[in-house]
C-alpha cells in the first residue's frame, strides 16, 4: 500500500494495488474508489484531504494476533 499526498489540492491517493482501474465509483463529495474488472479495491481518493481524512498525521501499526 503506498500513500500519496498532493498539497496543491489538498488531495489523498491511497494505492492498494497496481492492479488496472475498471471503474472509478464516487462514495462521497470527497472520496472516490477506483476498482478492478473484478469489483476489487486499487485506489481510494480523498479530496481536501486534511479537513476530511485529519491527515496532518499518519501512522502505521500492524496489529498482530495474540498468542496463547
């Protein structure tokens, strides 16, 4: 997963994949998915995105299963 920040647009790009974009599906004023020939999810846009997303911070945590 890779994400890409625009400030000139204030836009988010959230890559899942590398996988071609079938349809570009709009979710809300601000975020759109892209999706494969297969429904899959490849990218999700953000617009104004640190208003919509709080994206003045990002952090990442892998949450791994408890052992017995």
């Amino acid at each position: 997963m890779k994400i890409k920040y625009f400030p000139d647009t204030d836009t988010a790009l959230v890559q899942f994949t590398n996988k071609e974009v079938f349809e570009t599906k709009e979710i809300s004023e601000n975020i759109y998915i892209d999706i494969d020939k297969n429904g899959n999810l490849v990218n999700m846009t953000i617009e104004h995105a640190k208003a919509n997303a709080g994206l003045r911070e990002f952090s990442y945590q892998e949450m791994l299963p408890k052992t017995a």
